[in-house]
C-alpha cells in the first residue's frame, strides 16, 4: 500500500526545522523531511530507472527510463539523512557530496546533478 503524502506545509515545516538546527533535530523531524523530500524528488522525476535510498527513512523510485522490476536495480543512489537534506535544500552541491564519498551511485543514471535542489 502507497504512503499517503506528505502535505506541503508539514514537510516544509520539517525541513525548516532541520534547517534551524541540523544535529539538535529529532529523530521524527528527520525522518518527516527525508520522506518529505523524497516524496518531492518522485514528483518532481517521476519514473521507475533510478532508486534513491536515504536508510533508515525512506527510499522512492524516480527519473524516466528503462524499468526494473525484480532484486536490485541497476541505478542506485544512497546516503544518509543529513547528506540527502543538504543536498536536497542546496546547502551542498551533488558533485562535492559524490567525489567527497557521502553519497554512494552506482548506474550509468545515477545522478541527481539536474534534480537538485529540491528547496531554496
């Protein structure tokens, strides 16, 4: 069964407040803007080619393209929270997150480079 989304001002809010203090944040507030920001990034590049996993919070499926459907797809991006939130509010460019080794892409589509940032 699908996740019900996430409504714009709550996950804003949780963003907002990671933002305001990125280590003192609650494990809930963390966890409310990863899926938030991923739930954005399935809207924003939908499709099923590339899968981005930020453990232990959430992972989506995204940009158009070939399909996978079965074991493990051949385009992956994962990172931690704290990694996926700078990059997702443009607070870290996604070159420095991936030569830096904070973000591990495997996949000749695993690339984010046009995607982010999701937030200003």
């Amino acid at each position: 069964m699908a996740r019900a989304r996430i409504d714009d001002a709550q996950g804003r809010a949780a963003v907002a407040a990671w933002r305001a203090d990125s280590t003192g944040a609650s494990r809930d507030i963390r966890a409310l803007a990863v899926r938030y920001t991923l739930q954005l990034l399935a809207e924003l590049a939908p499709g099923n080619t590339l899968e981005v996993r930020v453990p232990p919070f959430g992972a989506v499926q995204c940009i158009e393209g070939p399909r996978h459907t079965r074991g493990t797809p051949p385009n992956v991006i994962e990172t931690d929270a704290a990694t996926w939130l700078s990059l997702a509010t443009g607070e870290r460019p996604w070159a420095e997150a991936l030569d830096s080794g904070a973000v591990h892409a495997s996949g000749q589509r695993a690339d984010l480079a046009e995607q982010l940032p999701l937030l200003q």
